[in-house]
C-alpha cells in the first residue's frame, strides 16, 4: 500500500514510525513532514490546509490510504473532499469533525444526551459575557470556541483576569475567529486524563489512558503550550472509572453524534477529569492527541494499517486490540521562549547517542534535515519517548535519553511522569 500521512508534528511521526513496521507498505509519504519523518518517509512540500493540494498529489502518487491528523484539515473537510474525490481517507468528515472545532456544538451536544460535562454558557457578545463574569464563583474556564492549537483555554482566578480572557479572545482576536463566540464554564477539580478511541461509529474500542502535561514550566506554570510532555498509562484512571466512562460518556458519545448524522470515524478524543462525583467530559478532540500519541503508538501490538483499514470498511468489531503490558513517558524538548517567541535553526546533537538505549525513540515536531543534520525549527522539537516495566522506569530512561541531547536554548519540564503513586 501507498499511505500518505498529512501533518508534520511529533504526532505525524509517531503515525509514520509505526506504519513504517507494517509489512502491508510498499511506500510512505508525509505532506509537507520534518526532518525526521523524512528518514522514513517522502516529503512532500503541500501544506496542511492546502485540501485542493493534498487531493491532487494523493492522485499522483496513487495513495491507497490518507491519514488526515491534524484538526484544521479535519474541521475543514479534507476527509470529504479526499473520499469525494474516491481516494479511502482515516479521519473524521467535516461533519463530525465540528465535535473538536466548536465547543459551543460539542457543550450543547453533552447537554442534550446528558453527557456528564462542566456548567456552562456560551456567548457570542463580548459585553454580554462580561457581565455574567460578575456574578460567577472563580476560578472560572474561559474558552474560545474555536480552534487555537490548544492555547484557547485559560483559567481565570477574578472578574479582572476573566474579562481580560474575553477581551482577547473575543475583541482583539487573539485565536483570529475562534474567538467569535466563547464558553465559559465552572472550574472543575481533579485528576485529568485522556482517553483517545478508535470509532467507526458502530463499535468504538479505547486505548490505553494517558495524561498530557499542558503548561510550560514544572509544577504546572506558566503559560499553556500544545504539551509538554505525557505519560502511559494512568494509575488513577482503573478499570471502574473505565467501565462508568464507556457507559456514560464513550458510547453516549458515538450515539449522540449518530443522532445527529453526524457518524464519526477516525480517533475520537475524551479529555476527561475525575472528579469526586465521577469522570467528565473537559473536552473532545477529533483526532490522535499530540503529544499522547507518542506514548500509545509505542504500546500498541497491532498493526496500524489493519485498525486504519478496519474503522474506514466500518468493521472495527472484526479487530482485537491489544497493547503491551509496559508504561511509556515522552519529554518535548522545546525551544527556548515558547509558547512566545522563541529563534530557530539551532544544530541538534547527542540524538544518536541517546538512540544506543533501544527501549528509547525520539519523535521529531519542529525539525529539518540539512546534510545529514538536525536543525530546530519549530517552537516544540522533538519528544523523546522511553518504554519501561512501569512509569519510574520509563520516566528514568527518558530523562537519561534528554541529558545527551543538546541545542541552543533547550527547554524541557523535568516532572513529567513525577508523584503519580495512588495514595
């Protein structure tokens, strides 16, 4: 088969590394790629967005099968346009893809099925939410509706914090129109964790638990980033916080959007958080989690390219999912200064020597590739990813992994995996 895989993020590496063991690929290729995707797969320079671009080099270079992993080309309709144009596509149509690209839909969706989620309102005149942010017990959670590249949730501790996140989001435009409308909910406590799920709208089968690291500086400060770091699985997240969340919010989910007619196929996202009156929904994404996806992809048995095929013939029951009885821990390594600004073109070293331990693979984000040399080129760089018997272990190697790894202006949090024992 010849898969074309439309990204070029840790994520989109992760992908291609594991296609790259199928026996069923004759070829990769990444639109438009990394520096390291391009040691496995052709880059092919056509941007995400570009639905038109991709369309016509899937025809050109006779793709079998197109992963569309990003959430823009998602929310946009690239999966439509790809299947339109009789080309088999993983992914979400536009339709469904709205779960992730409004929060607004997906709210009122949980309302109407009675899928457990924070209170909120929605509001689509900043004056309007201004006001109601009076007479609200803080924190609060302040969201633009739309897409931001996972920076569009801030938490606000007083009115004046509050009103400060809607005069950005809403009148200075901070995520551009996303921030059209905004929703503003209660400030939930507990533990997080996500759940990402192959679906092909009939039958949908979890992964294993993981936990995103948002926020830039240890102990969870500082500004949110697309993450950090992550961990699987989580020890918090047992097989009776399973059971309830397939019952009250995995299926309810699936079936809610069928009601809809808005069937969903592809990777359905949960971000939940356990709370002392069970699990809710924080969140849903329409697609593989970056950075999850570099701890889960490592743990799975399957071939990849059979669960792809299985959700897009829409016969995931036929498939038995099974993972490695192991724990997986991903550090990014970012430049220095994001989520703000931050330089690139830094020369990266000591990735080979970090790649003599085998149970360590480094997923390449923001990097190209100039004879035969790493560069930084984006704000996060790489992930470097560890396996282990438990997360200590993992945690252990993967930090081993990062201390022989050097470019100008490294940034990386050194809690990620840390003080997760059950009490």
């Amino acid at each position: 088969m010849n898969i074309l895989v439309v990204g070029s993020g840790g994520r989109e590496h992760a992908i291609i590394w594991k296609l790259a063991q199928s026996s069923r690929v004759s070829r990769l290729y990444c639109a438009p790629g990394n520096g390291g995707i391009s040691e496995l797969a052709e880059c092919i320079p056509v941007s995400v967005n570009n639905i038109e671009g991709i369309v016509e080099a899937s025809k050109q270079i006779k793709a079998d099968m197109v992963v569309v992993a990003p959430d823009n080309p998602l929310a946009d309709g690239m999966v439509n346009a790809l299947e339109d144009a009789g080309i088999r596509a993983f992914g979400p149509r536009r339709e469904a893809a709205l779960i992730e690209a409004s929060k607004a839909f997906s709210k009122n969706l949980m309302k109407k099925y009675y899928i457990p989620t924070a209170e909120y309102m929605v509001f689509d005149d900043s004056r309007q939410a201004k006001l109601y942010l009076k007479d609200v017990e803080y924190p609060v959670v302040v969201k633009a509706d739309g897409l931001a590249l996972g920076k569009g949730v801030i938490i606000c501790n007083n009115p004046d914090e509050a009103g400060e996140a809607v005069s950005n989001i809403m009148e200075k435009k901070q995520f551009g129109d996303s921030g059209s409308k905004v929703v503003i909910e209660e400030f939930l406590e507990g533990r997080e964790v996500s759940i990402l799920a192959f679906t092909d709208g009939k039958t949908i089968i979890p992964m294993l638990s993981s936990q995103d690291h948002k926020r830039a500086l240890d102990g969870d400060k500082g500004l949110n980033t697309g993450g950090m770091g992550t961990f699987s699985p989580s020890p918090f997240y047992t097989p009776d916080i399973e059971k309830a969340c397939i019952e009250k919010i995995f299926l309810p989910t699936v079936n809610a959007l069928n009601n809809e007619g808005r069937t969903f196929k592809g990777v359905l996202y949960f971000g939940l958080i356990l709370t002392e009156k069970g699990p809710k929904v924080l969140e849903y994404n329409a697609r593989f989690g970056d950075p999850e996806t570099q701890v889960l992809l490592p743990l799975l048995k399957n071939d990849l390219v059979d669960v792809f095929d299985a959700v897009i013939d829409g016969r995931l029951h036929d498939i038995k999912i099974e993972w490695k009885d192991e724990a997986c821990v991903c550090v990014i390594m970012a430049s220095g200064g994001y989520p703000g600004e931050y330089r690139k073109g830094f020369r990266i070293t000591g990735m080979d020597e970090a790649l003599k331990d085998t149970n360590v693979v480094i997923f390449h984000a923001g990097t190209r590739r100039t004879d035969g040399q790493y560069y930084t080129d984006g704000g996060r760089v790489i992930g470097v990813t560890a396996c282990g018997v438990n997360i200590d272990k993992a945690r252990e190697r993967a930090y081993e992994a990062v201390s022989k790894i050097n470019f100008e202006g490294a940034h990386y949090r050194r809690d990620i995996g840390l003080n997760l024992h059950r009490s």
